[in-house]
C-alpha cells in the first residue's frame, strides 16, 4: 500500500487503555512492523492463547504479501513481543496470513494452536492450515473446494 508517495511494509501497533476504558489516555505498549516494503504485516491479528507458557496471551500477525505473496504469519509473545514462531507460505502468490485465528489445544499436546488462511492457494480455491502451537509444525490442512 501506498500513501503519500510511500511504500509501507504495515504496522501493529498495542495499546494499553485505562481498565473500563476506552476513551482516554492509552499507553504504547508495543510496535510490530513488517520486514519489507509492501509486506502488510497485520493484514490479520488474533490473540491465540499462552503458545510459550510464561502465563501472557500470544499474538499471531499476518502479512499476506510478504515474500513474493507467499505471505507469512508471526507469532509473538506477549509479555515482550519477540517472535515465537514464523509460519511461511508454502507457494508464491498463496497469501499466507490473510486470516489468522486462535484454534484451541486441536491436537491435544496442552498448547494452543493456530490456524491461519491462504486465500490465493490451489489455483484461487484456498486453504486453511492448522499449525502447532507448540513448535509451529502444520498439524492438518483443510484445501478449499472451488477454483476462480
């Protein structure tokens, strides 16, 4: 996206309002950017559950056009927003990270795991992908049914 003759990679930014609040002051608590020009780092954000275990709810980050529209998805921690995990897209121009989601413990192992959407995957009819929590490993994919 450009605005103003500039190239924006995207931006997440967290704040932190006053409890019952959200007219008022609002302090920054973090700032998530993209890597590159155009990327579109928080296309798509979800609090996904405590993925790490140090009792903060995680955050996943889409950026559907980030590698050659491969796309990827970040999660980060939220007690001090580093990356936990990096899901990438698996085919140029799949979009990875268009949506994100918190899916619960699907595969039981006591983490919570994410799932995330490749809207442009298999010929424009898409997929869904559940990944590990744990480790980031795909635990199932779910292929769309109809093409463009």
């Amino acid at each position: 996206m450009r605005i103003l003759g500039k190239s924006l990679s995207g931006v997440v930014v967290l704040l932190l309002f006053a409890a019952g609040s959200w007219a008022g002051k609002a302090e920054l608590v973090r700032t998530l950017k993209g890597d590159a020009a155009n990327d579109n780092m928080g296309t798509s954000v979800a609090w996904i559950g405590d993925v790490d275990g140090d009792g903060s709810e995680d955050l996943a980050v889409g950026a559907h056009f980030a590698s050659n529209s491969r796309g990827l998805v970040r999660i980060h921690s939220g007690a001090d927003a580093s990356v936990l995990h990096t899901l990438n897209g698996v085919s140029s121009g799949e979009k990875l990270g268009r949506s994100v989601a918190a899916a619960g413990d699907v595969n039981a192992d006591g983490f919570p795991d994410i799932l995330v959407g490749a809207h442009m995957a298999s010929s424009y009819a898409g997929v869904a992908r559940v990944h590990s929590g744990k480790d980031g490993s795909t635990l199932f994919t779910f292929p769309g049914k109809g093409t463009q």
